[in-house]
C-alpha cells in the first residue's frame, strides 16, 4: 500500500496534473483535499487535452475513482459541466464527493469580484471564483454544505441564516450591490444543478479507508504552490485554504494519514502568476514566456518567468517535507543560451527571507551550461545531454533530495522515470 502526495513546491502551476495523470496508472482513488474551482490543471492523454479545475488529474486512471476531498470548496455548475466534458471524452468516472466540504455559489462569485473592484491596485489577483467569501464564509460558521444538498429542508434553512447576514453587509459595502434571489430560489436551483452528481456525496473517508484496508495505493493532488499556502506562503498574496502536503490527509478524509512518498512537482525554470515578486525573474521575459507557454490555465494571465530560484524552491520542498521531485518543462530550457541558477539572495535579510519582503532582494547566479539538443523524446536519463544531466544533478545537490522523474513535454509519456 502507498499513499502518495503530489504537491507544488513554488507558487502553483508546476505541472501538478501532468505527474498526477501520469501516477494514476497505478492507483486506486485519486484525490483533491484544498482549493475549488480556480484551479487550473492540465492533462494531456490519450483521452484528449484537459484543463481541470475540479476533478482530480487521476480522474483518467483505468481503477482510480475521483474523490474530492471535504477540505474542498465545491462550485456546482462548473463541476457538472466538467463532469460532462471528462464523460464526452469517454472516460467513466467513479466519483465520489465529500457530504462535508462547502459549496460555492454564483453569490460568493459576486462578493469576490466585488471586492477585487474595490481594492483597485491592492486585489490580491483573485481568479474571481469566489473561494475566499466560501472558506470565510465555512470559517464563520456560515457556509453550506454539500451534504446539505440531499436535506434541502436543512439547506433552505442554512442558506436563509446565511442571507440574513451577509446581504446586510453586502449592501453596505459595495453601493453597486444588486440581489434579487431568495433562499427557496437559491435552494432550487443547487438542487437542479447538482442533479447529475448528487448520487455521489457520501462520506468520503469511508470510501478511501476501505481502499487502505486493501492495500491500494491513494493518490492525493494539491492545487497551487507552497509560496500560496494560506499560512506558510506569502501572505496575503495567498490563497484560502492549505496546499502543503500535511494537509492532505486533513483535507482528503483521512486526518490520521502517514504517507509514504511526497511528490514536490517543481519546473526547471521559476515562473509566478497573480500579485507578488519573482527574484530570479528574467531581464527579457516575453520571448521565453511564449516558449515555455507561462499562461495561467484558469484565468490565461501572463506568468512572470525566471531562472530556477533555489532558494524559494528549496523552501517550497521543506514546507511540503518532499521525499522527491518531479522536475517538469525541462524541455522549455533547450537553446537558453544564458542557462544559470538562482543560488543566493542578496539584499536586507537575505539570510533569512520572510516572504513576501522580496522587493529589496536581488539574485545571486550560478552560471550552467546550456544543450541545444531536443529532448523531448529521451526517456531514460542517460540519453539527456551531458549539460542537461548536469543541470538536474545540481538542483538535486542544491535541493538534498532526489529527482525522480523528469517531465521532457506536456503528454504522458513524455517523461524520465528514476
Ligand atoms: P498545474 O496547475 O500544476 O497542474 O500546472 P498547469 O497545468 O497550470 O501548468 C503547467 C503547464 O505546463 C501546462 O500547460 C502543461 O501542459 C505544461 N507542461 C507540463 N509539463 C510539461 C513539460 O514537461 N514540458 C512542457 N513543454 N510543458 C509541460
Ligand atoms: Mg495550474
């Protein structure tokens, strides 16, 4: 038996789905624990191209059920609409949706774009989603639950409390505030929306406890990056809730978990989206960023790319207790001439970084040696060029635990197994 937990170990988008699509193969349930439907990540198999949001990227295994965690906040429209799209493509889904994570509604949506308008330049770069108004709204005892949707005597009741105090203070703050929708409406539609899934909540650790009893491997995916963990990142340019891999477990339906491996998915190159500052950040950016495609996959921001940040990336594995490392895209850094890495900071604190202090830092370099060859087909790590194996070897050394797989393009196979 194995549980196994894929993670980000910089600021999301790494390439989480690609190595969890490529794990399912062998696992039995694959898991979300955090986030909702602003994640964005992309699967590319013999099923087709996909960007998922709220599926676990193992939902294509042959044996794996898709489980989204109660740590999860559950946007019901988009989730049968990608439902629909993952069953088109003619994939069978076992899903199974956890009676204790929280919905999010068309209303939290609102409360959160709202809000980005009103803070101008200060919005945190939210993907608009409303995930912060749900986790706030589950932290203040307000939200609603999945489980919930199967009660709707309860449901109507809830949404009612919830109403009668977050309408007031809607009203009050954003003049441009307009709601016309009661509880019974809001309870009819979920329950209209939610029709082709609702025969999936249950409780989900029963489900995934009897699978461990089995022997069988889990599989549990995180969405974003260590840099976004809601208390170990750089807050407040965060997300809501925890992406580090001790939540897993709290967050999937089995609080007791020990796993046995800790996939920390990073690239070979740094890249950030949303609000904050990347050190190791390239003098000219558009050329390389349209090489490497560094557009977000929910929201199609441009990234911020940079040299490989060892620092940021080395505290991303501690925060995430990584036993290993998917090195991703490493097929992006062919014919970069000026190839170096990001091995020191200098400026007020450097030894000691708080992020998000950053904007006084400044990057030391260690200069690499570049390859031109395409490695997009190599499969076993001796086939890469010298400079290439290189490259990984000293991330590993920098890093202090090993690179076990090398992703060399997007699609599933194209991938170095050590
Ligand atoms: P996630 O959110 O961590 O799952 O990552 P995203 O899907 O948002 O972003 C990763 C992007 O890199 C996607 O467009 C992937 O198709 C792509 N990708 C992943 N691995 C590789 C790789 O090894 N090489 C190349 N060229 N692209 C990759
Ligand atoms: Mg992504």
């Amino acid at each position: 038996m194995s549980s196994v937990i894929v993670v980000g170990a910089n600021w999301g988008d790494e390439g989480k789905g690609r190595i969890v699509d490529y794990l399912a193969d062998q696992a039995s349930a694959s898991i979300r624990f955090q986030g909702g439907n602003n994640a964005g990540h992309t699967v590319i198999n013999d099923y087709g191209s996909f960007k998922l949001h709220q599926l676990p990227s193992g939902v294509f295994g042959p044996s794996c059920s898709a489980v989204l965690g109660p740590g999860m906040v559950i946007s019901p429209a988009s989730l049968s609409q990608e439902i629909s799209l993952v069953k088109e493509a003619g994939v069978e889904v076992d899903l199974r949706i956890s009676d204790r994570a929280t919905l999010c509604l068309p209303l939290h949506a609102l409360e959160d774009t709202l809000e980005e308008q009103r803070l101008g330049e200060k919005a945190y770069g939210s993907t608009r989603q409303g995930i912060a108004p749900a986790y706030g709204d589950r932290v203040m005892k307000k939200g609603i639950l999945v489980g919930w949707l199967k009660q709707p005597d309860v449901l109507l009741e809830r949404i009612q409390f919830m109403l009668d105090w977050k309408l007031p203070q809607l009203r009050a703050l954003y003049p441009e505030f307009e709601f016309n929708q009661t509880a019974e409406e809001i309870t009819s539609w979920l329950i209209e929306v939610s029709k082709s899934w609702a025969d999936s909540i249950c409780n989900v650790s029963q489900h995934l406890k009897a699978l461990q009893v089995q022997g069988k491997t889990l599989l549990f995916e995180a969405q974003l990056g260590a840099g976004r963990d809601l208390v170990y990142g750089e807050y407040p340019w965060t997300t809501s809730s925890n992406v580090v891999s001790m939540y897993a477990g709290i967050g999937s339906g089995l609080p007791a978990l020990r796993p046995d491996r800790i996939v920390a998915v990073a690239k070979a190159f740094s890249s950030s989206v949303g609000t904050g500052t990347l050190i190791s950040a390239m003098a000219e950016q558009d050329s390389f960023r349209e090489l490497s495609g560094e557009y977000g996959a929910t929201t199609g921001r441009p990234r911020d790319v940079g040299y490989f940040d060892a620092i940021a990336t080395k505290n991303g594995i501690e925060l995430q207790a990584a036993t290993e490392i998917a090195l991703t895209k490493l097929d992006c850094l062919t014919g970069l001439e000026d190839l170096k890495i990001c091995v020191g900071y200098e400026g007020e604190h450097s030894e000691n970084p708080i992020w998000p202090q950053t904007a006084a830092l400044s990057p030391v370099y260690e200069k690499m040696a570049s390859w031109d060859e395409d490695i997009t087909g190599c499969r076993k790590f001796e086939e890469l060029p010298e400079a290439t194996q290189n490259y990984i070897t000293r991330i590993e050394e920098l890093m202090g635990i090993p690179v076990s797989m090398i992703s060399v393009g997007p699609e599933r196979e194209q991938i170095i197994i050590r």
